[in-house]
C-alpha cells in the first residue's frame, strides 16, 4: 500500500503542471452534475402537475419539461467538452511521461542497459504508459463526476426528506468497504500482470532479433516451450487479477440494490399515510437521485480497479525514469587546447561486478599519430578497454589522460567528438543511406559524402540501389548484407576524418578483396591520426606502430610485430596458430 501511495504522488506531481485544465475539468463536471441534478427535480414537479384523473396542468408540466430539455443540452454540452479536456491532460500527461523515460535512457549507463532486458524497457516506455493513459483517463472521466454526483444527490435527498436520506448514507458505504476491499487485494495481482508482460516482450523482441540463429539451430520448438511457458503465467496473471477485480462491480450493485428497495419501500409507505406532505413526485425524483447516487459507486469501483492497474504500470515505469543514471558531467569540464591525440593511462583498473576484476594495473603511453593495435584472446578487455576510453563505462581507478587533460575532467560529447569509431557490431536507424552516413556531419556536403562512401568502397554497391543515396533502409539496414552495413558504417567515420581512431573488428565482415581496399583507405585516413585498432586476424596489424598483446585484463607483451614475433611469446603463439598449415 505504501508503494502504491508513492507512486500516485509522483502521478499528481506530473499533473499538477496542468491545474489550469483541472480546475476547467471540476467547472464542468460541477455545471454537468447541476444539469443532471435539476432535471429529477424538474420531472417530478411535471408528475405533480397530474392532479387526478383527467386534471392535468398541462401548461405547468411543459414549461418544466422544456427546462428539462434546456437542461439535458447543456449537461451534455459540458461533458462533451469536459472529455476533451481530460483528453487533453491526459494524452500531454503521458506524453510528459514518455519523453522523460526515453531522456532518462540517454543517460543511464551502459551497465543498466546490458543488465536489463531491451525487450523489458520497451514494454515500460510503451505498453505500460498505454494501460496508465487508460486507467487515468477513466479516472479524470468518470472521479470528478461521480463524486460530484454522490455529493450534488445527497444534499437534494436531505432537502426532500432527510430520513429517506439517512438510510441511503448508512447502506452505502458498505460499497465502499467492499471496493476498498477488494482494491487493496487486487494492486500485488497487476503488478505480477505488468512485470510477466515485460517479460514476454523481451521474450518477444529477444527471438524475432535472432530468428536466423534460432531457426539455424534448430532453437523453434525451445523458444515456442519458453514463450509457452510466460504465456501461462500472464494468462494466470491477468485472469487472477481481472477476476477478483470484477469482484468489485456486482458486490457494489447488490449493496446499492439494497438501498434502491429501502429507498422505494420507505418512500412509498410515507406517500401512503401522507406524511409531511410526500408526494408521488417527491418519490419518483427521490428514486432517481437514489439511483443516481448509488451509479457512481459502480463507475467508482471501476476507476479503481483500473486505477490498480494503472499504478501498477506507472510504477514500472518510474522504476526506469529514477534508475541511477552515469556520473554527472563535470562543473568546469576541460579540454585540451589541441586535439592531437596523445594518450596517457596510468593504473587503470576496471571490473564489471567487484566480484570479478578484469584490468588492471594497466598503464600505457601513446604518443599522437601512433598506431595502436590490440590483440589476445576472447574476454582477455580489449573491447572493455576500447569502452573506457570512449567513457562508455567510467574506470574504477586510475586514469586516462587526452593531450594531458584527464577524459574523467572532460564532457563526453567533447571527447567523443575527438574519436571516430567503427565497431564490429554495425548500427544503422531507419532513414536513408545518406541520413546514416552524415550521422555524425549533418551539413556534409553531396560530394563530401560520396567521396567518404568511395574510400569506403561503398559507392558501387550504394549506386546499384533503387535510389541510390535517397534509398531508405529499414531498422539495423533492412536487407542490406552484414558487409554493406559494415561498409556504411566506415563511411560514416570517413566523412567526419576526427583526430583519433578506434577500429574494433571493423572489417570483420568483409571479403577479402574488399578488405584489403579498405586497409588502404583506412591506412590513407590514419595517418596523422592517433588509431587503436582491435583485431582477430593479425595479418592486418603487421604495420601497427605498437602492438598490445592483452590477456586476463593486462599486458603481457607490447612491441612492433617483428619484435614481438623475434620474443617467441603469447603473440608467437598466436600468429602461428592463425598461419599453421
């Protein structure tokens, strides 16, 4: 209860920026409960007007139907705006919402994000604002009415007979009871429904990213098992919890059964024995503010049984928007005078869980212009290294120094600015082919960009498209093939030509042929340029000016390749491996 008391507190934070629109809400509601108040009122002075058999006031009775006819307009009127206005903050609420989640994620680290299922964080930002956009609406909708109402119809009970009244106010709450019964009870049921939703996204998202490798493996009867298995438990989630919640509707509608007989029973006794003058008028309107007393108590019940569900997926999502974000930007952030690309790291230390360190004591000078390349087995750092570097991820201890400026002192669109990076997992978004490789120069010109496509070799290839640099792609490059995305992605760098390099498996799935086109581009771009160049295939880093040779987080060798080789060392080992017949 605790928890969902702070979540609707931090729902009432984000409404408050629209009081304005509330306030024109609770106006409107109030001229539309008044409307609809009025009008029993109205009917049973037209029934009064039917004084006995074949004497009716007829003149009397339509000028208050025609009131009743005046007043049902403007009640409808009023609410039909008021919808509009509770549309509107709700849809801006949500929209608020959305975008601070989707800000949020700008910042998280990058720990967050690999610690937690893309799929998950996809069904926060979308599915779980849809189902908290409907559960506010309803409650903007039919809260501020109902209450209204319940209030309005007490006040015109009191004033017809207040002992019919004092019977209505003593059943009713039993309603009340039941729905904050059954409410309390029903909150544990929609969050388990939300979070086993999330986890058949990410199910989801997770096997049709893979489906090559799922049907390649023969993985389909596996992956049909699992997503069996969570649609079980969301099917026995979700009719849990919808069926205790529908508990709620007919339990109130008996309660208010009871108080419509006590109302009609007590009512019709005193217009028997005329007491206090009670007429058959007074009755009927009483009857009908007894029904409209006790309705709201069924939308009531309704709205927060929606409710529950609403904070339920609110508070998933707040769960995201309050995960700690990456150490802030620095107050006075540096910046060398020149970037020329000189690197110093001393002691660095780095370990993904304390558990488990994996660099460390690492220390490394480059001078600008070097050739840097990084070689060892799988998980010996030399992608977690590259990560550091780029402040990806925040060293534990030591420290990385650009041209003498500690990068922990610099902004980080400031230092990756200096770096251009070509990853061996390729990214492309939705958009044109011209769109992704001006990524990083917006303004580049025509000619700049095929000029950065043909040193990328990619100009051929981009040419045979339908349109050619207009073509749109789709999300990752669409139909593109592993070594044309990879192609557009070097072309990207290229255009952009920053101060430092860090090549990570950039041709990893390329040709031969093709490769070797782009170790000549690539050669042509680096120089003058500081490059860290991680790779596999040792045959493309004879020429690096210095090669590490990392293994469980440190280095065990550096030197030019025939140093290294002249050593007999671990690089020996390496390279006789990949070159053994």
């Amino acid at each position: 209860m605790a928890k969902q008391t702070e979540v609707l507190k931090k729902v009432l934070q984000r409404i408050r920026r629209y009081a304005f629109a509330i306030v024109g809400s609770l106006l409107l509601a109030l001229v539309y409960v008044a409307m609809t108040l009025y009008i029993p009122i109205l009917v049973g002075n037209a029934i009064d007007c039917i004084l006995d058999a074949g004497r009716v006031d007829f003149s009397a009775m339509w000028v208050s139907l025609r009131r009743v006819i005046v007043c049902a307009a403007v009640a409808g009127l009023a609410q039909w705006v008021m919808s509009e206005i509770n549309n509107f903050i709700t849809f801006r609420v949500t929209r608020d919402i959305r975008n601070e989640a989707f800000r949020h994620i700008q910042v998280l680290p990058l720990s967050y994000l690999d610690s937690h299922p893309q799929g998950d964080t996809v069904s926060r930002v979308i599915s779980d604002v849809d189902t908290f956009a409907d559960g506010l609406l309803m409650g903007f909708t039919q809260l501020f009415t109902g209450v209204m109402t319940i209030l309005g119809t007490l006040v015109f009970m009191v004033r017809i007979r207040w002992q019919i009244a004092l019977v209505v106010i003593l059943i009713t709450p039993l309603s009340l009871l039941v729905a904050n019964f059954i409410a309390t009870r029903t909150y544990s049921m929609f969050t388990l429904q939300t979070v086993t939703r999330g986890e058949q996204t990410a199910l989801i998202d997770e096997t049709i990213g893979g489906l090559k490798i799922v049907r390649a493996f023969g993985h389909e009867k596996s992956s049909l098992a699992q997503f069996d298995e969570i649609n079980d438990r969301l099917q026995k989630a979700s009719l849990r919890a919808i069926f205790f919640s529908s508990l709620t509707n007919p339990c109130t509608r008996f309660v208010n059964s009871v108080v419509y007989a006590g109302v009609g029973l007590t009512g019709a006794l005193l217009c028997i024995v005329g007491a206090g003058g009670f007429t058959v008028g007074n009755l009927t309107s009483f009857l009908n503010y007894a029904n409209q007393y006790t309705k709201p108590f069924n939308e009531i019940s309704g709205v927060i049984t929606e409710l529950q569900n609403a904070l339920a997926c609110a508070g998933r999502v707040f769960e995201l928007i309050e995960a700690p974000a990456r150490s802030p930007e620095p107050e006075h952030p540096q910046r060398p005078e020149k970037v020329e690309g000189g690197v110093e790291i001393r002691d660095l230390s780095f370990s993904y869980t304390p558990q488990k360190p994996l660099i460390g004591g690492f220390n490394l000078s480059v001078k600008p212009g070097m050739h840097i390349a990084i070689v060892g087995p799988t998980g010996c750092g030399k992608t977690t290294f590259i990560n550091l570097l780029m402040r990806f991820y925040d060293p534990d201890g030591g420290e990385i120094r650009l041209d003498g400026v500690n990068t922990m002192n610099m902004n980080r669109g400031e230092l990756r600015h200096c770096v251009g990076m070509v990853l061996q997992d390729t990214w492309l978004k939705a958009g044109t082919i011209r769109e992704n490789i001006t990524m990083g120069k917006p303004d580049a010109t025509d000619d700049e960009v095929i000029a950065a496509a043909k040193n990328a070799h990619a100009h051929s290839f981009i040419k045979r498209l339908p349109q050619g640099y207009d073509t749109v792609i789709g999300e990752s490059g669409g139909s593109l093939s592993q070594g044309q995305k990879q192609l557009l992605c070097i072309a990207r760098v290229m255009l952009c030509l920053p101060p430092m390099l860090f090549l990570d498996e950039a041709t990893s799935s390329i040709d031969t042929r093709t490769e070797l086109k782009i170790q000549e581009a690539f050669n042509t771009m680096m120089k003058g340029r500081t490059s860290f160049i991680v790779a596999h295939r040792l045959s493309t880093i004879r020429e690096a000016d210095l090669i590490l040779v990392m293994r469980d987080g440190h280095i065990v060798e550096q030197g030019t390749h025939e140093e290294l080789l002249a050593h007999r060392g671990f690089y020996a080992e390496l390279y006789q491996s990949q070159f053994a017949h």
